[in-house]
C-alpha cells in the first residue's frame, strides 16, 4: 500500500451475488483505500474474480459466519483505520471523504452512517432493510435512538478495535462494539455523510430461519452467565416482542416506502419481526446453540 492508502483499509463482507460484488468495488478506488474482500465461495470462482480486480485482496472464509468473517478482514487490515462493507450496499458519493474528516477527531473511536434503501428491491428484502436498517434511513434524521451502528456501515479506529477483538476472540458484532465503548465512556458518531446505499437483496438473511437464529444470538449474548431466574425473567418479558418489534418498524415505514408498497412490505417485516421474537425468546432460555454459524 502506499502512504495515502495505509491510513483506511476496507473489508467487504460477500453476502448478496458476484454483480452486487462488483458494484461496490467499482464504487471505491483502491488507491485510496486498501480494499479486502472476505467471501466463501470456491477458491476457483475467487481466482476468477480477483483477475478483474487486481488491486484487491480476496480472503477465503469457508463457512465461517459474518462475525468471524469481519474478525478475519480486521486481522487481515493493515491501515489506522478499518472500515466495514456489506455488498448488499454502495458507498455514497463522499464516503471515504466522510471517514477521513469524522477520525480527523483523535477521540472518536468508532463512526457509521445512514443506509438508504433502494425502491427496486422485492418486498421481502425491502422488509429486511427496514428491520435492520430502517433507523438509519436519511428520511428518519436521527429521529429515533439507536444504540450501535449499522453493521453494512462502520469503521473503528484501529487500536480501538484490536483491543476489542482481544477479548471477543469468536468475531466481530455491531452491538458487542457499543458495549465495549460503553465501558470505556464512550458512543459512537454519527456522520451524515458517512452514507451507503442498500440496493442488492440479501436472500440468507431474509430467510424466516434465519431471523429466528439471529434472534436466538441476540437474546442469548444478552444473557449471558445469567442465572436461570434472570433468563426466565426475560422470556416473560420477550412474551410482548410479537406486539413491540414490528411496531417499532412499521411506524418508520411511511417515510421509507411509497404507499402503492406498503401493504406487501409490511406483511413481510411482521413475518421477520416475529420470526426474530421467536428466536430471542428460544435464545433467553436455551442459549445460543449454533444460531451464530446461521449469520451468512
């Protein structure tokens, strides 16, 4: 890398198809910014592709999960600063420009963005977005409190996240980031221009199981080395999660989607939520299991 490159290092995580793949290398210029790609697919088809992008690192992950994923492009990174990509979204005009004035900041530590969604996604994966990031969408303006950043969006300074990853050896994940920033006495920042675009569908993630093991992992990791009577607590109270999750979605969703859409987008954010309240519930009671291994 040269000098100018060795400050930024950005891992892209492949979760949508080898177009979306391209999109978002075209949409960042590797001499700018070291660009490491983490994907599973055959070490064949990752031949292929890296000969279209010689600039680009291609990092073979097997099966792992996204966490593992990001854990393996952070210990991989060699710049101060390491941001996190999804495929399913495109850096906005301005992005890396957007990094380099937020961490001209010695104290912050860990930034994100908003997501935009696209219009020309399906329903069911316009649904996605919106359950993971409709908070994050430029029309809500910060209008609701989110406590970690959006995971197809953030970078960390690179001390802060070494530091974090020394004591979460099993990978990296957007809302064990906050905790750690917490502890420290620090958040997050918020930087409009830090924007990407969410324009591919991530067919994985919007299966229904997969919502009910991403639940799973959150309601477990929140527990965790609680006693019997703290988890049974919290599946009482995860009994009103069928009622709350989707509620806290669909009053967002007039200013995301356009109303000839809104019927057949929200159906598929109450199937998602509740498959996710499922999952959390199970996760309070039973523990994680292998809900993290369904995180691709």
């Amino acid at each position: 890398m040269s000098n100018k490159s060795q400050r930024l290092s950005v891992v892209i995580i492949n979760l949508a198809d080898t177009q979306a793949l391209a999109r978002c290398l075209q949409n960042l210029d590797p001499i700018q910014a070291e660009c490491i790609v983490v994907l599973g697919w055959d070490k064949d088809k990752i031949d292929t592709f890296a000969s279209n992008f010689p600039k680009v690192r291609f990092l073979d992950a097997g099966q792992k999960p996204v966490p593992q994923q990001r854990l393996l492009g952070a210990n991989s990174a060699q710049g101060q600063f390491v941001a996190f990509l999804e495929d399913t979204s495109l850096p906005a005009t301005g992005w890396l420009e957007a990094i380099k004035r937020t961490f001209a900041d010695p104290n912050v530590m860990v930034a994100g963005g908003p997501v935009a969604i696209s219009t020309d996604l399906p329903p069911r994966y316009r649904a996605l977005a919106c359950v993971e990031y409709g908070y994050f969408h430029p029309s809500q303006n910060r209008a609701w409190p989110v406590s970690s950043p959006p995971g197809n969006n953030f970078v960390c300074r690179r001390k802060f996240l070494l530091k974090h990853l020394a004591t979460h050896p099993d990978g990296l994940i957007e809302t064990e980031i906050q905790q750690s920033l917490n502890e420290s006495g620090m958040k997050w920042v918020f930087n409009p221009r830090l924007k990407v675009n969410y324009i591919a569908p991530h067919s994985r993630g919007a299966k229904l199981k997969s919502r009910v093991q991403h639940g799973r992992l959150f309601g477990a990791r929140r527990i965790r080395g609680e006693k019997t009577v703290v988890r049974i607590k919290w599946v009482i109270k995860s009994l009103a999660l069928p009622v709350i999750l989707p509620w806290r979605r669909l009053r967002i969703l007039p200013g995301i989607v356009e109303p000839s859409s809104w019927l057949q987008v929200a159906t598929w954010i109450c199937l998602l939520e509740w498959a996710w309240a499922a999952g959390e519930s199970f996760g309070y009671l039973a523990g994680e299991g292998r809900s993290l291994y369904a995180w691709r």
